[in-house]
C-alpha cells in the first residue's frame, strides 16, 4: 500500500488497499492500526477532510475491526 502523508498533529500517513477494503494508519509515534472492510468513500472523505484527528475518532475508530501491528 502507498502511503499518503497528511497534516495533522496525530496522524502521519494514511494508506487504503481496495481490493481488500483495509485501511492504514500510520500515527506520528510510529504505531500503525488497520482497519477491515472500510468503504472507500470513507478513505476518500478522510484524505479531504480538515481534521484527521476528529474524522479518525469519529468515523473510524470503534466503528471498523481493527488490527494492530507494524506493517513495514
């Protein structure tokens, strides 16, 4: 997956795999979470949206199976 650096004061880069629907997240502190059959319109609102920070809290965390883990 590419990742995609983004501006925000949590969130360094945000990848997305269509063909399986999984969503990366790379935070500044060098965690990664995944997420599991994510849309991708939500991938897409959350490259344009102002805060990543508010979208990733309010519309991703605890809303799609996550998975922990270094993916590099």
């Amino acid at each position: 997956m590419d990742h995609h650096p983004v501006k925000s004061s949590r969130i360094a880069s945000i990848a997305y795999d269509e063909a399986s629907g999984i969503l990366e997240i790379r935070f500044h502190d060098d965690s990664t979470l995944r997420y599991e059959k994510v849309p991708e319109r939500i991938y897409r609102l959350f490259l344009q949206v102002v805060s990543k920070g508010r979208f990733y809290d309010g519309v991703i965390k605890g809303k799609f199976t996550e998975l922990r883990g270094n993916s590099r």
